[in-house]
C-alpha cells in the first residue's frame, strides 16, 4: 500500500481538530460570509469544518495531490476542490487562508509571502507547523525527524519567521494531545490491517516516539495578519 492509499483510507492526514480549528475561526473573526482556502487540505480533514463556520461564503479545498482532491470533491460538494500548488492559489482574495500541518513543505516565510497577495483586506492566514514544546530535547525525538529529514525548532523561533516574514501574530495555542489522537487513532487501527512494509514500520515508529515524548513537541497553532 502506497501512503496516499493509506491516507484514503483515513479523515485525516496530520495532527488536528475541529475543536482547535474553530478556536482559530475565533481568533480569525473569520465572518459567516468568508471566503476561505484550506491550503494543503489533503484528505479534507477540515473541510467540512470549514464549511460549516461559512454558510454564506465560499471554500476553496487546495490540494497536490490528486487523489487527495477527487476524495475531498466527493465528500463536500459545497467545496471547490482544486488540484495545484498552495504556492499560486487559485483566484481569491480570501478572508482565511487555513492551512493544517501543510506550511512545512514551503516553510513559513516563503508560504507567507506566497499568500500575502491573495488575502482580501483585513483577511487573516491560521496554520499548525510543528515545534519543540519546551526545553525538553529527547534524543530519540531528535533521531527520529533528523531521519525524516526535519529539524525542530521552537515556538521563538516560530515568533521570529513569522516577523521575519512581516507580520503580526494575533493568536497562538498548540494543537495538543486531543488533535493527534485524531489522527494516531484511527491511523493505527489501519496500520494493525496492513502487512509489515517498511511504510507500516515508519509510522509505527513514528506513533511510537509521540507516545513515549509526545509532550515534548506538538503543532503550533498560529492565526497571523499582515503588518
Ligand atoms: C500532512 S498533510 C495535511 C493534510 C490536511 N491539512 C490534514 O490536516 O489532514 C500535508 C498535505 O499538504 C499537501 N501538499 C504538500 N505540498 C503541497 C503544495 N506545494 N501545494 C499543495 N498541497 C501540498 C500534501 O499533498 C498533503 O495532503
């Protein structure tokens, strides 16, 4: 089984929430009229989510991958589920860009700037990127994403790119453990149905290491506007 096979077979494909995703909505004083884009929205984790909190607005669903896309164009009709590169958007301007464990694959400063054009007045841009929750370093945790090719940082850091990039923090929260039992859960359980591959050993591994550290890291859930 390949990993977008896996994932179709899941409602989502990273660590979050309906519930920390409506805190972001608030933050956002994102308005039932919104136009919003759920950039990298895989599976449609937050799909429906989002269409709920814009009953009079519009949800573009943004995806690379086209599988991804076709489930999610299924699933929510009211969406407009595209297939393309969170980089160039399709056409807005958006008053939320979403964006659920997606930002890492640009980096923060560049999938920022790449929005900043295609906020509407006033709009706001809410993502979770992964960092280190406090000072606590467990070398195994550090094994495991160097071997994935990531190097956590922290949420300063975070603060700084942010900055860095010119804008302005208005609200900030982690993901927490609720979030990624969504996604381990139902992950394992499907994992325990799959034969021993070296795609199954990775995300048991992976599930794993949260279990034994996962109070060490978590997603940082930002919601920021331009300066
Ligand atoms: C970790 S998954 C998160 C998906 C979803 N937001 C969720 O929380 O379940 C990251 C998603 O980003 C998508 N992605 C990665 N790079 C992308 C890009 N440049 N443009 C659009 N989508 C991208 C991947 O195909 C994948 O579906």
């Amino acid at each position: 089984m390949s990993i977008i096979d896996l994932f179709l077979t899941l409602e989502r494909a990273g660590p979050g929430d309906a519930e920390s995703l409506r805190w972001a909505l608030d933050v956002a004083q994102t308005p039932a009229d919104a136009r919003v884009l759920d950039a990298g929205c895989g599976i449609g984790a937050d799909t429906g989510t989002l269409i709920a909190a814009v009953p009079r607005g519009r949800v573009v669903a943004l995806d690379a991958a086209e599988p991804f896309v076709d489930v999610v164009a299924g699933k929510y009709p009211r969406a407009e589920a595209v297939v393309g590169d969170m980089r160039a958007p399709p056409a807005g301007p958006y008053d939320l860009i979403w964006s659920a464990g997606a930002v890492y694959n640009l980096g923060v400063g560049a999938a920022l700037a790449a929005w900043r054009a295609h906020l509407a007045p006033g709009g706001r841009v809410a993502f979770s990127d992964l960092r280190w929750t406090g000072t606590e370093r467990p070398q195994a945790v550090v094994d495991y994403f160097a071997s994935e090719g990531v190097t956590l940082s922290d949420t300063a850091a975070l603060d700084g790119e942010i900055a860095q990039a010119g804008w302005r923090v208005i609200g900030a929260r982690w993901v927490g453990r609720a979030g990624w039992a969504a996604y381990y859960e139902p992950l394992e359980a499907q994992l325990a149905n799959e034969r021993d591959n070296a795609l199954v050993e990775a995300f048991k591994s992976e599930i794993n290491c949260w279990k034994l550290h996962g109070d060490s890291f978590d997603y940082r859930l930002v919601v920021v506007e331009p300066q």
